[in-house]
C-alpha cells in the first residue's frame, strides 16, 4: 500500500499519495489537489516542486553525489569519453564497441554545416557574444532541417536530428568564436575526435599549422563529461518546457542556450573568472570581497559558490579544482588567479555566514581556470558550458517526449486590481 498524506481544508480531510523513486526519494501527487479542495501550490522558482520523474541522472545535494544512469561521475570522468557518456543519456546504455564505433562515426560525417550558415553568421557584427550567435544558429536548424518541424517523426528521424545537434554544435560553437574574432571559419577535420576537431576549428589561422595538444583535448573531454547533464536545472527545465509544447528539438535546446547564458546559472563560469580578475586587480583581498558578498545592500554575490540542490561540495567542483592543479602542470601554466580562488574558497568555507547557508564552490568555480589555461577565452566559458549540457538536453527532451508529458502550462495566483470599467483619456486624473 503507497503512502499517503492527508490535507484538511474548509472542514474536509482529503488524501493525496505519495509516490518514491528509486533513490527512496519522496513527493506529493497532486494532480488532484485542485479538483479535490480547490486550492493550488505555489513555489517560486520551484524551489520544493518535482516537475516529472526522470531516470536520467540522479543527484543527492546532502551527500554531493552525482550520477547519470546509475554511474558515478568520478568514474565516468576518469574512465569514460564524452561521446560514449552522451550515448549512455541519451539512449540508457553505455554503447557496445559496435554501437559507439556506429555513433562516433555519424557524428563525425555530419559535423559540416550548410555553406548558407555563413550568411547567418556574417549578420552578426564582431564581438556579438557567442551563446547569442549559438543559440541562434542551432534554432536555424529548423530552416535547413524543417522535417524537424513534424512532431510526428519517426525515431530514425529523431536520432537523426539528436545526431545532427551533437555533430554541429562544436562546428557552430568555434565559428560563433571566429565570428567574434573576425578570423576566418575552420572547416571540420573528420580525422580527428570530437575535442580536437573542435580545438582545430577554433583556434586554426590560416598561416599557421595547428596542432592539437592532447593535454588540451583530454582536459576539454573531462570537463564536457563533468557538465553532460544535472536532472531539471534552469536550461534543462526549458528544454522540457519547450519541447512540451512540439516545438522543433532544435528550437528546444536553442532555448535552452539562453537559459544557460545567465550568470547565476551556466554564465557563472564567465562571472567567475571575471570576479576573480577584480579581486586581483583590487589588491587580492579575499577578505574584503567575502564581506561584500555577505553585505544585504551590495548586490555582489561570490560567483561560483552557492547552488540550489547541493548544500555539501558539488561532486564537479572537486574533480575540477583537481583537474586544474594537473592541467595547469601540465601546461607549465601558473596562473595567479587560481591561488586567489583557494584563498576565496577557503576563507568562505570557515566563514559562518557561507557555512550557515551550506554554501560551496559549485562547478562553475573552478572550470573558468582550466578553460582559461586552455586558451579558451572567458565569454566562450558558457559556450563550452552548452557543448557539454547538449546530450543531457537532448536525453531529458527525449525522455519528456516519449513518456508524453502534457505541455507545461503552470497555475497562478492573481494579485492584481479587481473588476473595474473602462474610463476615457479625457476623463482620467
Ligand atoms: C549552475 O541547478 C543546477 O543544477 C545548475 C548547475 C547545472 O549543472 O545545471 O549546477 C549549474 O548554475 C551552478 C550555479 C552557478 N551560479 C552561481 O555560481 C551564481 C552564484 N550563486 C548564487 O546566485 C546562488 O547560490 C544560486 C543561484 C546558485 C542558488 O540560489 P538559490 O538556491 O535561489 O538560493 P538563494 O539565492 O535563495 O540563496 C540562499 C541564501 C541567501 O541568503 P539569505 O537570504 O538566506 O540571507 O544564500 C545566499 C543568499 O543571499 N547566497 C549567497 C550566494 N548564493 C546564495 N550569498 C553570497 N554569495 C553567493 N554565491
């Protein structure tokens, strides 16, 4: 028997059931609260509300554990590729060598765009930010793709379009930085994997030749592992919430690009750095800016610290502070704003004000760093952000697809004036 909860309301008792995952996670089912008492829930932000069920990913805020598909992201992040984690999320499993050797190679002859994209692009002045041109060219899709119009479409025709979304998105990520740069576009090499071809498009010049350091294109494939997914964040909540109405996929995750593009979400990453640079060039008094984060009246926030589900270290976070200290060595990088990111850290995590509201770095807090020791300029950070969320958006959208979830149309509470008539210009005060 499921348990249940009991609500009394106007002199009546009503039950509501309680249903549990997996994970012994547990929520309301209201689906019948209005019917049965008139009344509706209300949660800004959605901060105590469950939009659907998932079996995508799996996180514990409490305990920092992240999980797609039942693997943990520490495994996947050492052992795994970014290709062969995008096909567990998206499809369930991880692939066969045969399933994997099929998919990397679909991707990889459909990484060439339409030569029309580059009148798109041209329309964009130099130093247009890249997650505006990104968006924009992924929701072109459905101009060169308008059988993605078809809600209808059949799975051979929508593992086509998910196909087509991973093996461009790297092509329109580097031109969208080409465009800012006002260099010339690199066109796919089909004889490299998926981060190198990336690394090469963007950062080729005509005059010179371009070798991929695997340094480079190893640290890049962990960290779009480490951001592949994270169950109904802000952009995959609008994925879902715009594939929910049939729009095309392609107009679905171009929404979820700007989802990310806000600075308390994916566009943190860039804040970051950019947060980090101040406090250098102010003298690098952590102290000082720890206080201004803490002050109700100043509106400045430490960027990359917070999160609305994990009240203990982002899994991420940690792999990432590692991975830093190796890439930066690497590299032979010493960057001096990565001392004053552990200064910051661990002055907030012995601060009572960030302990009391179980603030940690989160995992834009550190990415910024390796990105930038990449030579990945900063308002690109949220650019490679989107890279690694797409096989997370695209399985989510999916999921929500094909377990045919009403269109997402939430209630409200009106607040505002009262019936009133209708009174003529000449006659208003
Ligand atoms: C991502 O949801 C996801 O999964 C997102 C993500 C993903 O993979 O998709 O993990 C990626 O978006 C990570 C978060 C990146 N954003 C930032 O780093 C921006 C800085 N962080 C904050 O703006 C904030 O922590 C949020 C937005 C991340 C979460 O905000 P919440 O859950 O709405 O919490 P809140 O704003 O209500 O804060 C609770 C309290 C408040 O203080 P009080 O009113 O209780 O006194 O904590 C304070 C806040 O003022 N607080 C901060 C703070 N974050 C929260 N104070 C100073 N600095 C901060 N960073």
């Amino acid at each position: 028997m499921s348990e249940t909860v009991k609500i009394s309301y106007g002199g009546k008792d009503f039950e509501l059931p309680v249903i549990e995952g997996t994970e012994n996670e547990k929520a309301i089912d209201i689906a019948k609260l209005r019917g049965l008492s008139g009344l509706i829930t209300i949660d800004p932000g959605f901060k105590n509300t469950g939009s659907t069920t998932s079996s995508i990913t799996f996180l514990d805020g409490e305990e920092g554990i992240l999980r797609y598909r039942g693997y943990g992201i520490e495994e996947l992040a050492e052992k795994s590729t970014f290709l062969e984690v995008a096909y567990l999320l998206i499809y369930g499993e991880l692939p066969t060598q045969q399933q994997y050797e099929k998919f990397t190679r679909e991707i990889t002859y459909h990484t060439l765009v339409h030569e029309d994209i580059k009148k798109i692009l041209d329309g964009f002045p130099s130093n247009s930010h890249p997650m505006g041109v990104l968006s924009s060219l992924i929701c072109s899709l459905t101009a060169f793709y308008p059988g993605s119009l078809d809600p209808t479409r059949n799975e051979d025709a929508v593992n086509l379009s998910i196909v087509r979304l991973l093996a461009k998105m790297p092509t329109f990520a580097a031109w969208a930085y080409k465009n800012e740069v006002g260099h010339p576009v690199n066109y796919p090499d089909n004889s490299l994997d998926y981060c190198s071809n990336f690394l090469k498009m963007m950062f080729a010049l005509p005059a010179e030749k371009y070798e991929v350091n695997p340094v480079v294109s190893k640290a890049l494939d962990k960290l779009l592992i480490l951001h592949a997914d994270h169950e109904q964040n802000c952009s995959t909540s609008t994925v879902r919430m715009v594939g929910s109405s049939q729009a095309s996929i392609y107009a679905a995750i171009s929404a979820g690009i700007n989802a990310l593009w806000g600075p308390l979400h994916g566009g943190a990453n860039q804040a970051v750095i950019e947060m980090l640079e101040a406090i250098k060039a102010d003298g690098g008094d952590t102290k000082k800016f720890l206080n201004k984060a803490k002050d109700k009246d100043d509106p400045f926030r430490l960027m990359g610290f917070g999160h609305r589900v994990y009240k203990n270290f982002d899994p991420r976070a940690k792999i990432i502070k590692k991975a830093a200290d190796d890439v930066l060595e690497a590299m032979g990088v010493h960057d001096p704003v990565l001392e004053i990111a552990k200064e910051l850290e661990y002055a907030a995590l012995n601060d009572q004000y960030f302990v009391d509201r179980k603030l940690y770095p989160n995992v834009d807090f550190y990415s910024g760093i390796i990105y930038r020791a990449l030579g990945i300029p900063t308002d690109m950070f949220t650019v490679l952000f989107a890279m690694g969320r797409l096989p997370g958006w695209i399985a989510q959208w999916k999921e929500m697809r094909e377990n045919g979830e009403p269109i997402g149309r939430p209630r409200q509470i009106y607040t505002g004036a009262q019936t009133r008539g209708y009174v003529s210009m000449n006659k208003r005060g």
